[in-house]
C-alpha cells in the first residue's frame, strides 16, 4: 500500500507550514527592501520597511506557536 502525502500530514498543518514559509519569505525580501532604500537614502521608507518586517516577525511567532498546537493535536 501506497504511503500519501494525507498519511504523513494533514492539509491543516501544510497549510500552516506554506503560511510560515511565506512570511519567511517576505522577511528575506524586507531585508533586500532596507538595503534598497538606504542605498536610495530614503530613511521613511527604511523605516516603513522595518516596520513591516517586524510585523512579519511577529506573526511568524504567532504561527510557529499554533502550528505547534495543530501537530500535537492534528487540529484547533
């Protein structure tokens, strides 16, 4: 018998996983972002950039500490 990617993991926790690996994404690309505008001297934009990084980076807590529920529990 075939092994399924819904043996492995539930739809629920890819969800999640794609979630998190997005906002890691996005955090790679603010980084990209601040230098582009320091390199433009652009200091509001610097700090908009960095404003919405953190958010990022609030939110990735956020998910990491519910995906963590959702694997022991398989849901919410």
């Amino acid at each position: 018998m075939a092994l399924s990617a819904s043996d492995v993991m539930s739809d629920l926790e890819y969800d999640w996983l794609s979630v998190l690996h997005n906002k890691a994404q996005a955090i790679q690309a603010y980084e990209i972002y601040i230098q582009d505008a320091k390199a433009a001297q652009s200091q509001p934009c610097v700090e908009m950039f960095e404003k919405l990084m953190e958010q990022e980076a609030a939110q990735i807590k956020e998910v990491r500490s519910h995906l963590m529920s959702v694997m022991q529990h398989g849901k919410m």
